[in-house]
C-alpha cells in the first residue's frame, strides 16, 4: 500500500521536475493560434501581452532574407515566453518572424507541448502552411528550443515539412533522449512509470531514451531531404544529458557546442532563450 502510494506521488512529482526543467523561456506568456493575430491572453496566473515583432501580417519577406523563421518552443513553455527576447532580435535583422503555442491540454491550462508530439507535428505542419500562405514564401526556417528542437523533425521526416523547410536551428534539443543529469535512469525501478507519466504530460515519455516515438524518428538516419540542420548545445545544460543526445548525424548537420565558439558563453538549457552567443549562431546558421 505505501509503495503504491508513492508511486503515485511520484510519477506526478516527476512530470512536474521534467517540465520544469525543459521550461524554455523566461516568464509566464500568452497564445497565439494563428498567423494574423499575435493574441494576448491569460497564460497560467498573470496576463502577458504577445511577444513583440511576432506574426506581423504588415512584414514582407526580402531578397535578403526571402524566408520567414517560424519559432517553436519547449515543453510547458509558450510562444511569447520562450521568444521573448530572441523574436524581436531576429525582427531586428530583418526577418519576418512566427510563432504559435503549440501542444496544449486542459490539465496545464496555459502550458504548451504537453501534448503527444505527434498531435504537435500536426498543429505545426498547420501552421507553417498557414504562414507560407501568409509570406508568400516557397519555405520557412525553423528555430526551435528543446522539444522545440526535435519535435519538428517528426514534421519534417513523417508530414512532408523536409519539402518546406530550408534550415532547421536546433537549441539543445533531446535528439536521442535524455537522462536529465541521471534523473530518467530512476524509471527501470518503476514497472509501467511511461504509462503513468503520459497520463499526465503525452510528450514527456517520448523524450526517455529508448522511447517507441525516438526509435521511430531516429530509425533509417536521424536527417531527411536537403534541410540544413544546426544544433546548438551548452556545456552547463542539466536537463538535456549528455550533451552529445542532442547531436544529429547525417548530411547537411552542423553540430556546435557554444562554448567552442566563445569559452566565456554560460548558458545553461532555460538560458539559451536571451543568451548572446546563441542568438548570434542561430543568425549565422540561418544565413547559411
């Protein structure tokens, strides 16, 4: 009876651990569900006006950079969360930019990605759909943030996004599962603990290494089509480990490891959302 109790208690206290830690973004946020209406309603407790320079119906694409950037952000985040500082940056460059919250569920009232990320791909293959109607572009470029950054690739491999997509920039996605600094390991001592856990977040047993949904994504090579793919990791990142889960191999990938680049970089996983070494990369890469 105690230890059926406890393994009640605890699936729901690790569905809360797991989401707290592949949280990307800085604050409490708001909706967006298409590409006209940037949205501003209540996410979780506080309102939050959308993040700024975000689905602008007035922004045209350019010669310069002929592409929009559709942004895609992490488990239990939202869109205006997550690119509350990196949307109006790449604005500022001259990029038209788009984003939606993706994956919600009754159970986390304004909480994204929580959904199943096959339910996920879906609402995403939707809504680029929608923003190259929108753009009048023939392809997007993905950025994306944790389940941000392997979610997508179910779009691109399964829902015919690799025709769609140029560049895809990945920030510390959990390609092939993570262990969350050792945390996932503690599953082999509860029988049925994936089960449970999808009773409470659908996406957060697919990202347990060894999980049906990455033996599926990942089998026959992890790319597809002529997408360039970068994927962008931290040294200090403690929710997707090891680092190397998160690197692709394939044609047409970019594997980075940010403190390769600048030593004096600390972004750990949360940080990467308003880290200046990440910004200027995920520039670079979409500039190919």
């Amino acid at each position: 009876m105690r230890r059926s109790l406890l393994r009640k208690l605890s699936v729901p206290a690790a569905v809360a651990t797991l989401m707290a830690g592949l949280l990307a973004g800085p604050a409490a946020a708001a909706s967006s569900s298409n590409v006209t209406a940037p949205g501003d309603t209540i996410a979780g407790f506080l309102p939050e006006p959308a993040a700024a320079n975000v689905n602008d119906p007035g922004c045209h694409v350019t010669a310069v950079h002929p592409r929009p950037v559709v942004l895609v952000h992490g488990l239990g985040a939202t869109a205006s969360e997550n690119w509350h500082f990196f949307a109006p940056y790449l604005a500022g460059q001259g990029y038209c930019v788009y984003a939606f919250t993706y994956g919600q569920e009754p159970m986390w009232p304004g909480r994204g990605g929580v959904a199943p990320m096959e339910t996920s791909a879906q609402q995403l293959s939707t809504f680029v759909d929608e923003v190259l109607a929108t753009s009048k572009a023939s392809k997007v470029d993905i950025v994306g943030h944790s389940e941000g950054g392997i979610m997508p690739r179910y779009y691109l491999k399964f829902l015919g996004g690799a025709a769609k997509v140029a560049h895809f920039v990945a920030w510390a996605p959990p390609n092939h599962g993570t262990n969350i600094s050792g945390l996932t390991d503690l599953r082999a001592f509860w029988p049925g603990f994936d089960d449970q856990m999808a009773g409470y977040c659908g996406s957060c047993p697919e990202f347990m290494p060894g999980s049906a949904f990455l033996r599926r994504l990942n089998a026959g090579g992890d790319t597809v089509g002529n997408v360039e793919y970068t994927v962008l990791t931290s040294r200090y990142d403690y929710v997707v480990t090891p680092t190397t889960t998160s690197y692709l191999h394939g044609p047409h990938v970019h594997n980075i490891l940010i403190q390769d680049v600048n030593p004096n970089a600390y972004p750990d996983h949360v940080a990467m959302a308003w880290d200046p070494t990440t910004f200027d990369l995920t520039l670079k890469a979409l500039g190919g």
